[in-house]
C-alpha cells in the first residue's frame, strides 16, 4: 500500500509501468494487479502525504521497491512518459538507476546485472 495525495492519479503511472489493471477504485482506495496470482499494489489517500526527499531523508522514503528489467534505457523512456522523473544524483551507474513516481516514491529500475 502506498500513501499519496490523488490514488486516481498515481493509478495510472503503475498501470503504465506494470501493465497492472484496477480491480478496486473508490475516491481514497485503488487496488491494482498484475496478475491473480501476485500481489496487488493499493493506493491510499492521505492528506497529510508529504513528498520525500531520497537524498536528504526528511521526510523519510519510507517505500522503495526495484523493479527488474531487460534494458534501463528502454524502461527510463517509459517511465518519463508516464510522469516519472530521473532523481538528482542517479549518475546511471550500469544495473540501476534511481526514479520518483509522480508522487515523489522512490524507486529504483534495475537490470540483472545490477543484482549483484
């Protein structure tokens, strides 16, 4: 479950990055899956959601997941479309590469040889 300020509007980037599809939607509560047999993704309202800052630590990440994918530069374009953005100070080192949700959540792309 991830916090953020608009779940309807965070639904679409996870849609987008996971080929995930809505299987709840309420105006605070969307519940996202990739496929029945893996665990859903849960967007939660909170009004109190501050943006967090990976860098300086305040406020906290408090999430961060990595997806696995084949080719970073590939993934970087479709992650930008869908609002993404690349973090300052993810220099691309080969294997991963450090990107914010349009809500501010860090998370990483990584590729098989980054897992090491």
């Amino acid at each position: 479950m991830i916090d953020c300020p608009d779940p309807s509007a965070l639904a679409g980037f996870y849609e987008g990055l996971l080929g995930a599809t809505r299987v709840h939607e309420s105006a605070d509560w969307i519940t996202l899956e990739v496929t029945p047999d893996e665990p859903t993704l849960s967007l939660q309202r909170s009004d109190s959601y501050r943006r967090p800052d990976w860098k300086a630590g305040e406020p906290p990440q408090q999430l961060h997941v990595d997806y696995l994918v084949d080719d970073l530069d590939v993934a970087e374009r479709q992650v930008l479309a869908l609002g993404g953005s690349l973090l300052e100070g993810s220099d691309k080192p080969i294997g991963y590469r450090v990107y914010a949700d349009p809500a501010g959540h860090p998370f990483c792309l990584v590729t098989p040889e980054g897992l090491g």
